[in-house]
C-alpha cells in the first residue's frame, strides 16, 4: 500500500548576506491601537456627578464649564472656589468619577487652554488636570509665571540657547547683560585705582 507523502512544512523565509549586508523578508504584524485607560473612558456627564453637586451645577454654553453655585451646603469661597464641608468641590467631582489624583501631581489644575474661565468649574472630561506645583505656578499669573514666560531680557537681548545662562537657584540671566555688567564694574575698578595712585602726588604737589 502506497504511503501518502505528507504535506510540506513551510520554512521560515531565508536569509542571505551579501557584502555585510543581510536582506531579510519583514512580515507585517497588525497591532491594535492602545489608547490610555482615561482616554478610553466615556465622556462623564453633569448627571453622573453626586447628586449634592450635580444639584447645583450651571453649564456655561460659551466655555463648556461646569459652574457650582451656592446652596445644598454647598459654598463659594473668596476666591471663587466651590466647597463642601470645607472640601473643593471640584477635587472632590475628580476622584468620585476619574479616580485618585496621583502623589506626583497633586494640584488639580482648572485647564484655561481647554477654556476653563471658572474656578468653581468641575468639567471633569477636559478642564482638570492633575499637574505639579511648578506646572500650576508657571500657569498662572504670578510674577514667576510672568518672567518664565518672557523670551527677552529687560534690555531686550533674547533668551536663546547661547545667551541664556540658568544661576544655580534656576533662575534666568542673560548673558549679554552679565558682559557689560562685568565691563562697567572692571572700569569702575580701574577708574578708582588710578584716582588712589595720582592721590600722593597731587598732595605733595599741595605741600610744595
């Protein structure tokens, strides 16, 4: 009885070298798109907060902001933050429907680039975000915000990579500036050294 040849075993493709170099035959290999865990999380919405909060909320049509107004125990401090038995009610509306908010970054940052414009807003799908103390700072308005946004010094001289020198308590100098700093005190030096050395001679001049 005649043996039924079995089916050939595919091999794996070869490869040849030639010169140093090797050419290879690359298969495609298909892989699913990973999106973040919060990216793929659905879209909250203004019934999904607590009821305490949800109670008291206002959208803002212009801006997208959830805006919490006063009641339900509810108040609104001087600076125009919303709070509930002296916690932020945004914070709050964040780890009830995202999660925790992270040690690494624990101010929860109303976003303006997402146009956030209300400080008792708590639009969770984009208008907070955790960030670092630095971050926070350097978004806002303060002083410090203000100078590390500049890209010029006072006497306009740019912050480029060459000019820009960083002191070792991370603050920006300009380095055009520190040269005729430099230059104005050598000059000073020198204008004082040589009204000591003409000193003697204009007194004996004097004594004469």
């Amino acid at each position: 009885m005649s043996r039924r040849p079995e089916p050939k075993k595919s091999r794996p493709p070869v490869t040849s070298r030639k010169g140093g170099h090797s050419n290879q035959t690359v298969t495609s290999i298909r892989i699913p798109n990973q999106v973040p865990a919060t990216a793929q999380a659905c879209r909250w919405l203004v019934a999904d907060l607590p009821a305490r909060i949800a109670a008291n909320v206002t959208v803002d049509q212009a801006s997208g902001c959830w805006v919490v107004s006063a009641g339900n125990g509810i108040t609104i401090d001087k600076d125009g933050y919303a709070r509930y038995r002296g916690q932020l009610v945004h914070r709050l509306a964040y780890v009830e429907l995202v999660g925790e908010i992270p040690a690494s970054r624990p101010i929860l940052d109303h976003v303006k680039a997402a146009g956030c414009v209300w400080r008792s807003c708590v639009n969770v799908n984009s208008h907070l975000e955790p960030v670092t103390t630095r971050v926070n700072t350097l978004r806002g308005t303060s002083f410090a915000a203000v100078n590390a946004a500049k890209t010029r010094c006072d006497h306009g001289h740019e912050f480029d990579l060459f000019n820009c020198y960083y002191r070792p308590n991370g603050h920006r100098d300009c380095r055009s500036c520190i040269r005729d700093r430099v230059k104005r005190y050598r000059k000073r030096r020198r204008q004082r050294a040589l009204a000591a050395a003409l000193a003697p001679a204009a007194d004996l001049g004097r004594a004469a």
